[in-house]
C-alpha cells in the first residue's frame, strides 16, 4: 500500500474533485432557473443528460482506455470536463446548458471513476480490489465537501463564476495532476478479442443484471428518498436529516469491505450487501416512518448500499482477469448510467400513482430479484472462474 500511496492520492483528489464539480445542480439549480426563467425541473434535465452521455460514451470510453492507456485518456477527458463546465457558464439559454452537460457526460465517461478503477487494475495488480475500495471510501465524500463550498463561491461570484472557476481548477490543475502524478503503465492492448467473448457470456449478462437492478434502487432512493419520506409521514427537516445521515452510514459500508480485506472478494461482499438492501426496505415499507423502523432502514439499507458500491466495481475482477477489467467496466457503465438517469423520473411518477408505501414494496422486489441473481453468480463461480477467464 505505501508503493500505491501517490497514486491513491492522485486518484482520490481528482476523483473527489471531478465529481464534486459535476455535483454543482442541488446548489445552483434555483438561481440557473431564475436566469432563464424555466422550472426547476427543467434545469436538473442537465443530470439525466450528462448521466445519458457518460452510459452511451462508455463502451468507447473503454476501448480508448486499452488502446491509448487510462492515464492519456483520462488527462483528456478532464480538459473535456473543464469545457463542459465553461460552456454551461456561459450558456444563454437552456438549450446550450443542456450541451455543457451532454459535453460533461462524456468527459465523464473518459476520467471519471471508470477510468480511475481501469488505470487502477492495470497498476495495482492482485492489490487492485483493495485499492479500489480504498479509493470508493474517499471519494463518497465528494458531494459532502463540495456542496459547501460550491454554495460559498456562488454567494461570491454567482452561479456562473462557479462553472468557470471549476472549468478553470479541471484544465489547470486536474490535467497535469493526472499526467505527471500517475505513473505511465502499460494498458493491455490485444484483449478486445477476447473481452469480447467474455461480455456476450452468461455470467456476464447476470453481473450486469444484478447491479442494474440495486443501482435503480439505490440510485433512485438517493435522488427521491426526501420525497418518498415525506408521503410516509416524516417532516421535510427530519426527512433531509434522516437523506443526509444515509451518505454518511453508506461510506460505512464502504469500510466493512474494507474490514473483509483478502477474506472475501468483490461477489462476496456483493451477497452481504444484496441481502441487506432488501431487508432495510421491508423494515420501512412495514414499519412505516417510525423511530424504529427507520432506524432499522437506515442501518440495513445504508451499510448495504455502501457496501454495494464497492462490489458493483470488484465484481468482475471476481470472474475476468485485469486485462478484461476496463473492458467490462465499460459495458457495465452503460446500463447503469442510463438507469441513473431514468430512475428519479420513474420513481416520482410510482410515489405519485401507487404512493409511497408501494413504491418502497417495489424497490423490495427489484433488489430481491437481484439477490436472486447473485445467488446463481455464486453457484456459478467456479466453472465462471475455472472456464471464462482469460490468462
């Protein structure tokens, strides 16, 4: 870990900042729909853009990244973030807005978190799951330290001095951070071929099924969960109070697999967290918003989705060799972040027409059904492990 620490600090600092940057919409939104005289709902059209750009870019973003190297690619793909943020600075009207974001999508699909754990799977080796982990714990922090400070430099110079002064921190200092602080590696070049094969494969098409499933959920809940506890009879100050100590309980998760160390790998860790997002929605969907039963959702829903995230991106180093990582990363991204930007739509619209209650009864399902799967993965392991993987 001490030979990785440079790189660790490089990648959590960019990481952290990349994301806090893009994060900039709870903060800014109502003076951006004052500026052009739209709702709000209108100007956070810009995150289900830029996550709908960042999906579709990913399976490119992924061959770039085996054929020019991570480091390259994502020095580049933070200049295009920087011009994304320039561009929703100085946009007119909301047209040109939503380009900066579409802009910023994919830029993010070339430097953000794939890109960090692919560079990280080609440097680190057998290290990789553990430093993936590590480098998660951090950056689940990103919103929590820049909310603040967005809406610091936003009383100073308004909402557009914030998308330049962060256009300007990402071409700046992000750029060559990335390209003098990572070590050059070499990212292998002739496994397309066989990633291929690998992608088309059963197990794959279960990973990927199993982690859309749970990021719908999760995704989803951190997106409306305020709203969802407030149709369940919960006070908007003890709703935003109940969302904020989720972030906080989430990077716990995060640290139990780290705990695991070489005890478990990313599927393990994957059956533990998938079993606990559906017990900590059944406690709440029974329970309603009372003491205990949030209590009881916040500490099986919160460590389990926090866990999740860790196994959602060391999974497939469970069934594909390094080589195949950034590959299959790649593919992964595409479903997930299409799903990311559907799911505060469609949740809205099932609290809406069913309420609140059966809305968390059908989350219930669709993280059982993903348990379901992990469970077949797991049975599956070993001919997936002894047959698929690519020496």
């Amino acid at each position: 870990m001490r030979r990785h620490l440079r790189v660790l600090v490089v990648l959590a600092l960019t990481q952290i900042a990349g994301w806090g940057m893009i994060g900039i919409l709870p903060v800014i939104a109502p003076r951006v729909a004052a500026a052009f005289g739209i709702s709000l709902s209108s100007v956070f059209l810009g995150t289900s853009a830029m996550f709908v750009a960042m999906g579709l870019a990913a399976p490119s973003a992924g061959r770039a990244f085996r054929r020019f190297g991570s480091r390259e690619v994502m020095t580049v793909g933070a200049a295009g973030i920087g011009l994304g943020l320039c561009l929703l600075a100085l946009s007119p009207n909301l047209p040109v807005f939503l380009m900066g974001w579409v802009t910023v999508g994919l830029a993010g699909a070339l430097f953000l978190t794939t890109a960090a754990y692919a560079y990280i799977a080609s440097y680190a080796g057998e290290q990789a799951r553990s430093l993936i982990g590590t480098l998660m714990l951090v950056t689940g922090l990103a919103g929590s330290v820049f909310w603040p400070v967005t809406a610091y430099l936003e009383n100073l110079f308004g909402w557009r001095g914030v998308g330049l002064t962060y256009a300007a921190i990402m071409v700046l200092v992000a750029c060559p951070l990335v390209w003098f602080g990572l070590p050059a590696i070499e990212d292998a070049t002739d496994t397309a071929p066989a990633a291929g094969r690998l992608r088309k494969g059963r197990v794959f098409v279960l990973m990927v099924a199993a982690i859309a499933l749970n990021s719908f959920v999760t995704f989803g809940i951190d997106a409306v969960g305020i709203q969802l506890l407030k149709a369940m009879g919960m006070d908007l100050a003890g709703a935003v109070a109940i969302a904020s100590l989720m972030g906080v309980i989430k990077v716990g998760g995060r640290v139990i697999d780290l705990l695991g160390g070489r005890r478990w790998d990313g599927l393990s860790t994957g059956l533990v967290a998938g079993a606990m997002i559906p017990m900590g929605l059944a406690v709440i969907w029974i329970g309603g918003a009372g003491v205990i039963s949030v209590a009881g959702y916040l500490a099986l829903f919160g460590l389990g989705s926090g866990a999740f995230a860790v196994a959602r991106a060391t999974m497939p180093l469970v069934f594909f060799q390094k080589a195949d990582y950034a590959a299959a990363m790649s593919t992964i991204a595409l479903p997930m972040n299409l799903i990311n930007a559907l799911a505060p739509p469609v949740l809205a619209g099932l609290m809406s027409g069913i309420g609140a209650q059966a809305t968390f009864a059908v989350l219930g399902g669709l993280s059982v059904t993903a348990f379901a799967i992990l469970l077949l993965l797991n049975r599956m392991r070993g001919n997936a492990c002894a047959g698929s993987r690519v020496s």
